[in-house]
C-alpha cells in the first residue's frame, strides 16, 4: 500500500512523466518566443532553457488541464525581464544585432520580405513586440496574452495596434530607403498630378 | 499644406499591408518553431530529473517513488 496514490490524479511519478512529456512538445515554441524577445539565436536559447527548467522545477505548482503553453510562456518572459540579461528591458535591440540574426529567406513570393520584418520587428520596443508576437503569431487571445504580460486587455491590444502601425512605417521607411522611391509609387504620381493640376507655385 | 485624406484605396492597401506583415510574423515565429530542438534541451531537462535518481540518499530523505526506473526514456517526442 502505498502513500503515493491519490484518488484526485495520477501518482507524483505518472504526473511527472506527462508534464515532461507536454513541457518537451513546447520547446520549439517557447525557443521562437525567446527569439522574438531576444533576437539573439544563442540568448534565446539560454533563455528558453532556463524558462524550461524553471517550469519542471515549477511543476507542482501547475494545474494540469489548464493553459500550459501559456504558463510557460509566463515563466519565459518573468525569467526574461526579472534576469535583466544586459539592457533588453525597455529598449530596442541592436541594429547590428538585430542584422546578424537575420536569416536570409529568399522567397519572392513571400509578401514581406522577412529579413525586413525581422529588423523591423527588433526595432519596437519589447512590450510592443512581445505583446505582438503573441497575439500575431503565437496564437494567444488578448486575454491570455494580457495574462502573460500581466497587463490589462486594453494594454496588450493597444499595445498590439501600436506595433502593427509601426511595423508597416518603419517597412514603408525602408523601403523608401533601399528604392529611393516611395513605398506607394502611386500615391506619388498622384500627389505629382494634384500638385500640377493646382497649379500653384510655378 | 494639404494632406492626402485616407481614402477607402487606401485602407484597403493598409489592410492588406497588415495582412502580409502578419503572415510575415507567423512565418518567423514558425521558422524557429520548425527547427529542430537543441539536443541540449533534453540533456538539460533529464539532468533536471536525475537528482531522484542519482544522488544517493544521505540519511532517510526521498519520497517512496523515487527510482521509478525510466531513465532516458521519454525523450523521444519530438
């Protein structure tokens, strides 16, 4: 007879094995997650790492059936922020970091060019970008989100609408840059044509 | 100076800009998530497990499952 058996759940041992089981199915995720808040492949991983062993040691205290993808992303970014590795708090991250992360994707039919997006992306600040990241591409609701940043709602989606509004400026600015022309030609020629028609100035 | 009001054009092109900037982000984050997984992580985690298993016992401590013999098992979800 023994002691270890309870009639809620499994056994310690059993309950152990399955929460292993799902926290290693969440690793890829938890490393993308750690990317996008670093932009540092090597950081990320250190992170995500530590995020890791932070939840196994944590495992008790998790209640199995609930969100654990978004528990664990919980504990990434506690283990992000409260670490302060280097000054990644508040600020943007390095271009030059951001430039070496960069994975060349070369896929013309791609919409955005995605090294592009990446640099733009490392260029938020890192509330934007994570409340992005897990709402545009992590597949979180709001509220889980919200949940994860342990913020309000309305934070993490106007957080979310700011970054989205300054992803495509800073990809139009780029864009300007790199052709010398115009994000939208169009638009160009048609503020060239209003400015002729009008006929001020000459 | 007069600018350029936001015509429904115009949104149109912002919505789709905002759709290619999230399927561009869905792709990143999706890059990662399809690499394959550092051996490292899985050595770590099973180093996490093993102090159940490796360490002797000093004195009377340890909980009645210890050794519940599968080590190295379970590693193999990918």
């Amino acid at each position: 007879m023994s002691s270890g058996e309870t009639p809620a759940g499994p056994a310690p041992a059993d309950r152990d094995e399955t929460f292993k089981r799902d926290l290693v199915k969440l690793i890829p995720q938890l490393r993308a997650f750690a990317r996008t808040l670093t932009g540092d492949p090597t950081a990320a991983d250190d992170l995500a790492q530590d995020a890791m062993l932070k939840a196994w040691d944590a495992r008790a205290s998790f209640r199995m059936g609930t969100n654990m993808k978004a528990w664990t992303f919980m504990i990434l970014r506690n283990v992000f922020y409260s670490e302060k590795r280097r000054s990644w708090r508040q600020t943007a991250l390095d271009p030059e970091t951001a430039e070496r992360t960069l994975v060349a994707v070369d896929d013309p039919s791609s919409p955005v060019a995605l090294d592009e997006l990446r640099q733009a992306l490392a260029a938020l600040p890192a509330e934007q970008r994570e409340a992005l990241i897990l709402v545009g591409a992590g597949g979180f609701a709001y509220e889980e989100a919200a949940e994860i940043c342990a913020c309000a709602v309305g934070t993490v989606k106007s957080r979310v609408s700011r970054a989205r509004r300054a992803l495509q400026d800073i990809l139009a600015r780029g864009a300007y840059e790199r052709d010398r022309a115009p994000a939208s030609a169009a638009m160009d020629a048609i503020l060239a044509q209003a400015e002729r028609l009008s006929g001020v100035r000459r | 100076m007069t600018e350029p009001r936001m015509r429904s054009p115009d949104l149109e092109e912002m919505k789709l800009r905002q759709q290619a900037i999230g399927e561009g982000l869905r792709q990143i984050f999706d890059d990662v998530v399809n690499e394959p997984v550092p051996e490292d992580f899985l050595d770590i985690l099973r180093r996490a497990e093993a102090p159940h298993r490796d360490e002797p016992p000093t004195g009377d401590v340890g909980p009645a499952d210890m050794g519940a013999g599968d080590m190295g098992a379970g590693d193999a979800a990918g």
